[in-house]
C-alpha cells in the first residue's frame, strides 16, 4: 500500500493516482487489522512511526461529556463556585495526552 505524508512528516492520504506537489510517498504493509489507523502514522527521519495516540482528538471528542452537560457544569460551578466543568475536561485531557511521536 502506498500512503503520502506531507512535508512536516504527517500522513495526508492513500493516493490512487498522481501526487500532492512537497509531500513523500511510502510503501508500507499491514495486515487488515491496522486499516482505519493510517492517521496514527508519522514520517520521521525517514521511518513511518505509529503512535496509537496520535488519535487523541477522536478519543477526546468521544470522552466529552455533550455540550448541554458541559454548559450546565458551568452554570453550576459559577452559582456554587465548584471546578466540576474544569475538572472534568482536565481528566479527559489528562487521559488522552497530546504527545510528541
């Protein structure tokens, strides 16, 4: 399978045809067990690097609570001066980190 990276070393695609102008193309083989994760991959010094992790913005927007439940978090924290809201988003945050490759 061939995917494209772009010039800061993230993955932007599987091409069919032709090329984006500035990116890298790589050949790599997985099993079907990893399609669904190329945006985990990372071109680094030449080496594709996965980082499970790298899909912290998906995991952090299903731990989210809903928006209703965030606001009325706030509504409650500002009538009875608790951190609720604050802790909550800081523990998602704090379980889906976003780290370096």
């Amino acid at each position: 399978m061939i995917i494209e990276f772009n010039d800061t070393g993230d993955f932007i695609r599987q091409p069919d045809i032709g090329a984006i102008t500035g990116t890298t193309k790589v050949s790599v083989t997985w099993d079907d067990a990893w399609t669904g994760h190329e945006d985990c991959l990372k071109l680094i010094n030449g080496n594709v690097v996965f980082n499970l992790n790298a899909n912290y913005v998906n995991n952090r927007l299903e731990a989210y609570a809903p928006l209703a439940e965030q606001l009325d978090m706030q509504y409650h924290d500002t009538m009875n001066g608790t951190e609720t809201w604050l802790d909550h988003i800081n523990s998602v945050k704090t379980k889906y980190p976003k780290d370096a490759v």
